[in-house]
C-alpha cells in the first residue's frame, strides 16, 4: 500500500450527469491535485477522470461525485455513481474507453459502494520515496509562509 500523504487530504466533490461533468472533474484535478506529489502526474489524471465520469455518467446512474486521494507515489481517482457494474459496456465506444483508461492508469477497477458502485484508477506520480525521517520540510524563500505554494522543486 502507499504511504498517506501529509500534504493533501483526499478530496471530494458532486459531478452532474450531463455533458459538463467531464469537463468539470478535470477542473476539480487541477484543483485539488497534491502540489507535492502531484504535478507530473496532473495530465494523465485530468484525462483518466474525463473518461472515468464519462464512462459512469453513460452507463451507471446519477448521483455521479469524483474522489481524489494523494498517495504519495500514486493518485487514486475514484468516480462513484449510484448504478451497478459498468465494466462490461456493449457497445464499442465504452469499450475503447476502458482499453484507454487501462493503457494510461497505472491499474483500475471497480468496488462495491453503499451508494452504488466506485469506479477507480490509480496513476503514478512519479514521486521519489520520503526519506526514512519523514517528509523533508518545504523550505520557502525568505518571508512568512502565504499559504500559496508556487515555489515547487525545479525538476
Ligand atoms: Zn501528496
């Protein structure tokens, strides 16, 4: 299992079953991605969860939320809707998008949910082990922190 990350807590948000649901779970993504661990990762996330709400929006049913938990080495995405399985779409369009979603996530799958089913993915965020000490702390540039964080390491 991954690490928790002490950076970013997982986040949640409600998505509407329409056309606009893909587009705002990418927005959520850039959002709340972790700044820490996850902005290699920010693409590939922002794609697997246009298709992930896409895919439950067409073949599970309302209410559809998109879930995002930093996992140090990996972001686990999760669009729970309130249908069953959508793994086995009949038509070809659902089932391209799957063979997509499994080229590009790092692993997917789907979890039985209380308020229907949990549509998941993970992708790698590339991020290096923590030391054996623990998180190495952010070192800011001089002045108090101001809550916004846009000196990341240079890569
Ligand atoms: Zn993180």
């Amino acid at each position: 299992m991954c690490p928790m990350c002490v950076v970013t807590p997982d986040a949640r948000t409600s998505l509407p079953a329409t056309v606009e649901a893909p587009q705002q779970a990418r927005a959520f993504v850039s959002e709340v991605v972790c700044p820490e661990h996850g902005a290699l990762a920010e693409d590939a996330a922002r794609l697997l969860v246009s298709e992930l709400v896409t895919h439950a929006a067409v073949y599970g049913a309302p209410p559809l939320s998109l879930q995002i938990g930093c996992g140090v080495h990996e972001l686990r995405l999760e669009v729970r809707h309130g249908g069953s399985s959508v793994l086995e779409p009949a038509d070809p369009d659902g089932q391209l998008r799957l063979l997509l979603i499994d080229k590009i996530a790092r692993d997917h799958g789907e979890s039985p949910d209380p308020e229907g089913t949990v549509l998941w993915c993970t992708v790698s965020t590339g991020a290096l082990p923590e030391s054996p000490e623990g998180p190495t702390p952010v070192r800011s540039s001089g002045g108090p922190r101001a809550g916004k964080d846009d000196e990341g390491p240079h890569l």
